[in-house]
C-alpha cells in the first residue's frame, strides 16, 4: 500500500481530467483500458498520464482482492422455498 501511494497522488490531477471527458460523453467504451486509448487519442491525457492511471488501478484492485472466498461459503443458509414456505405458514 505506501509503495502505490505515491502514484495515487501522482494519479488524481490525470484522474480529474479523465472523469470530465468521461462525464462530457468524450468516450464510446465501456471498457476502463479502451476508454484509456480513447482518452489518449483525443488529448485528454498523454500515454505517460494513462500508464499512471493503469498502474493505480491495477494496484488498487490487487490491494482490494486479497480475500479469496468459496462460493458455497457465500451461498445463503436459507434458500427461497424456505422463505416461500415461512411465508406461506405466516
């Protein structure tokens, strides 16, 4: 975390910069790197800035995802035709 924290720094002036061309409808993708591309074509930002921004989010995302769980240990330990059937008894 204090290795990427220099770099979110860096990151939120460019960051600033690609929310309003996001906001102004400047891009057609809804894919994160494609609107990065985008975003370079047009001058928002230059590869350097969208580099930046690919790091940071990369980096978030790898800080984020650190827990790792089983779906079943995520399933519900009540399922719908239990609650169909509470429901119905009430």
């Amino acid at each position: 975390m204090n290795e990427l924290l220099p770099d979110v720094i860096a990151a939120e002036p460019v960051e600033r910069k690609f929310g309003k061309a996001q906001k102004a409808g400047q891009f057609t993708s809804h894919d994160y790197l494609a609107q990065l591309d985008e975003a370079v074509k047009a001058g928002v930002i230059d590869a350097s800035e969208a580099a930046l921004l690919k790091r940071v989010r990369e980096g978030v995302f790898e800080f984020i995802s650190v827990d790792d769980f089983d779906p079943a240990e995520l399933r519900s330990a009540i399922t719908r035709k239990d609650l169909k059937k509470l429901a119905d008894a009430a």
